[in-house]
C-alpha cells in the first residue's frame, strides 16, 4: 500500500487518501486486462494443442502403418502436456493476477472510512490505556475533517499492542 499510517506522524490528507483509492483502483483495472490477456492466451494454447491433436497426430496414429514411436508420443506424452500447460498457466496466473489482486483489494478495503458509531466506540475501548498519542492522531484525523480508516484503527491497534507489551 503506498500510504503508511503511523500514529506519530500526521495523518494522510483526505487528497492522499482519495489518490491512494485511485491508484489501487487503476490496478485492479490493469489486472482485470491482464485476466482477459490469460484467458485468451489459454484458450489459443489449448486450442492449437487440440487442432494438432485433431487434424495431424489422429490421422497419423490412425494409419494400421503409422510409426509405433508417433503413436506412443501421441497417446502417451501428449496428455502430460495438457497437464504441464494447466499446472504452468495456473501458476502464473495465481503470481501475476490473483496475489496481486487479493493484495490491492486489502488495501481498498483498508482504506475505507470508520462509520461514526464505530469510531466512538473505539475511542472509549482505546481511552482506558490513556496513551496521549492515540488521542492527538485522532484529533489530528478530526480536525482534517474527515472519519478514521480501517487501516489507521489496525495502526492505533498495533501501537497500543506493542505499548502494552513494552509495559508487561
């Protein structure tokens, strides 16, 4: 994620707020292109090993006087590239699309707003460890006029972790 929410330091804008969703808006966009882009690919690969099948290797084996290697090339080696084009496609995929995805939509999601309620809630929960710190980066947040982020709630929940732990 390209903002970094932490408690010491002043909190993002609601205009580096608004680029970040941008930004991770425009790669889920390019993503969803590159999914179309292994579909197609997938389906041409798939299709150009079937035609091969169909149109040369069938007819081939098919012949009473057809080469007994050809014929055990096709029957035999030729499922385990099906099987070799599946595992490589699927691999590619999963690095190239799905973690990636499965990344930016976090951070989307990180980066929505508190409702009201929640938020109050928080500070209540948040109030009885009387850290100082806390409190001024939510004031920092109200007076920039806008609701606490999902992502900055996990940042206030770390830090009072590890203050509670520093203290134990």
């Amino acid at each position: 994620m390209g903002l970094e929410f932490d408690i010491n330091k002043d909190p993002p804008c609601v205009q580096d707020i608004e680029d970040e969703r941008a930004r991770v808006t425009a790669e889920l966009d390019a993503l969803k292109q590159l999914n179309k882009r292994f579909l197609v690919i997938t389906v041409v690969v798939v299709g150009s090993v079937l035609a091969f099948l169909l149109l040369v290797a069938v007819p081939a084996v098919s012949d009473p006087a057809a080469n007994q290697d050809l014929v055990f090339v096709v029957t035999y080696i030729i499922p385990y590239l099906f099987f070799f084009i599946f595992i490589v496609g699927n691999r590619l995929h999963i690095n190239k699309v799905e973690k990636p995805r499965k990344a930016l939509r976090a951070a989307l999601d990180a980066l929505q707003e508190l409702p009201a309620a929640e938020w109050e809630r928080l500070m209540q929960e948040w109030s009885q460890h009387e850290s100082a710190s806390v409190r001024a980066y939510c004031q920092r947040v109200r007076e920039a006029g806008r609701a606490l982020l999902k992502a900055e709630r996990e940042a206030i929940e770390k830090h009072l972790a590890t203050a509670q732990r520093q203290a134990a």
